[in-house]
C-alpha cells in the first residue's frame, strides 16, 4: 500500500499522525515523556493505568518511532480495508493494551522497569494482516516472505526471547499484541482462519 491507500484509510491516516506527533512532543519534552511511558512503579503503586494506552504513542527516539510507523503504513491501510474501520481500531487498541499488559505481567516485580513505543499494536496488525492474507509477500531485511511464515516465526520468536533475551527490545509486548491478534481472528473473523486453512492445503 502507498501514499494514495492511506488517504483512504482514516483510522491508519490517524494512528500514524497522532503517533508521531506524541513522539515528536516526547523527544522534546522529557517530563511529558516520562508522563506516558509505562512505569511499573507508577502502574503497581499509583495506579496510573493510563499508562498502559499512552505508553504506545511514545517512543524511545526517531529509528524506534520509524520502524514501527513504517509497518503500519505499508501494513495498516490494506488490513483496515480488508478488517473495517472499527475492526482497525480494534485490533490496534486491544493488541497494544495487550502487549502493555503482557509487559506489566512479566515484570511486575521490578518496579524500576519502564517501557515505551507501538511495538504491541503494531505486532497485532502484522498477525491479524497475516491471518487475513496469509501468501502475501512481507520484505524482511530484503528477502520476500509469506505474511503467515513471518507471523509464525514472529510469534515463536517473541516467546522464546522474552524468557531468554535481554537486548532492550520489549519482546514482553511484542508477544502479548501477537497473541491479542490471533485471539481477536479467531473470535471476531473465524472464516478467515478457514480460509487460511483452505489455502494452506491447496498450497500442499
């Protein structure tokens, strides 16, 4: 998808200015930043729950902000044209208060812990789009691969390291938006598990 796409595409056309406006603030401002992102300090003992949304429209610096705008650009107007407005923002939503959760879970002990950017939304639009249109060909460090070959390796990767990597990647949230997107498919768009099914054998 392109330029032209997203104009027809609100809600994607939103999230990505909404998004980088937030993070342009945050770059500038370190108490707004630290306002937003999600602190299991602030979370567990002031219950500042908001966190866990605002923590997805903040981001580290420009290349983290870039990467994730990035997917959703290319990623976001083809799922919101297949999914619906609504169904976008559902899966945008959900999926990024399930990778905020997710991380909270895991490291709720620490209360030194802090993390920040879309990474959780954005990993529940690449399954969701994957689910949707399994055969399409992602660009992965310039090689092409199948959506559902990417959305599957993303998924065992994501558990894997969140267990056993500490590189400063939230693979807590990675993982818990991966997973709010196939829970979303399988409960709201069953047919296309079917189809995906279907084509897996025809691909056989």
């Amino acid at each position: 998808m392109g330029l032209t796409d997203i104009l027809h595409t609100p809600v994607t056309l939103l999230l990505l200015v909404v998004t980088v406006g937030v993070s342009i603030a945050g770059f500038n401002n370190p108490r707004f930043l630290h306002g937003a992102l999600l602190d299991v300090q602030a979370i567990v003992k002031r219950h500042e729950y908001h966190r866990l949304l605002t923590s997805g429209f903040v981001h580290a610096d420009p290349m983290h902000l870039f990467v994730n705008m990035l997917t959703l650009f290319f990623l976001g107007p083809s799922l919101e044209l297949m999914a619906g407005s609504g169904g976008m923002l559902l899966v945008y939503f959900l999926s990024l208060l399930a990778g905020s959760g997710w991380t909270l879970l895991e490291h709720h002990r620490n209360r030194s812990y802090r993390a920040l950017g879309a990474s959780g939304a954005i990993s529940g639009v690449t399954v969701v789009f994957a689910l949707f249109a399994p055969f399409a060909m992602l660009i992965v460090f310039i090689l092409p691969v199948p959506a559902i070959l990417f959305a599957a390796f993303y998924i065992g990767w994501s558990i894997y390291a969140s267990r056993n990597v500490r590189d400063g990647i939230g693979h807590d949230a990675h993982l818990g938006g991966a997973l709010m997107g196939l829970v979303l498919v399988c409960l709201i768009w069953p047919s296309a598990i079917d189809s995906l099914i279907a084509q897996i054998l025809r691909a056989i």
